[in-house]
C-alpha cells in the first residue's frame, strides 16, 4: 500500500517568471532515498501538472509537493 507524505509547496514567484518550491528540511531529511549507479542519492518527488498548470494559470496559489511512500 502506497502513502503520501508532504514534503513540501510549489508557488509562483511574486514576479511570476518563476516556480518556487519550498522544502519542509525536517521532511526532507526524513525521505526515502534512492541511489544511482555512481554512487549519488536522490529524492523523488511529486506534484500533481494539473495543480501546477493552474499555479502557472493563476487560477491557483499553491500546491503540494509529496513523496509516494510504498509500504
């Protein structure tokens, strides 16, 4: 079974050219990671494109960013 734990925000910038994403680092530090082939860690994260193209429309402030835990 698969849960979703907020890690954090994605927002448009005051000036709208850009996406800000704001990290919770307590979250973050607590994400399961993944590593590749050379030796680097990552962390996956998600955010709904609709949600987003809404943010990037106006038609919406804000949204989440998750990481889909499979249990």
């Amino acid at each position: 079974m698969a849960e979703s734990q907020l890690i954090g925000y994605v927002r448009k910038s005051n000036n709208g050219g850009a996406l800000k994403f704001s990290i919770d680092t307590k979250a973050f530090e607590d994400a399961q990671r993944f590593s590749t082939k050379d030796g680097r860690e990552y962390v996956q994260l998600i955010a709904n494109i609709p949600k987003v193209r809404e943010i990037i429309s106006g038609e919406r402030e804000v949204t989440s960013m998750c990481q889909i835990i499979e249990s």
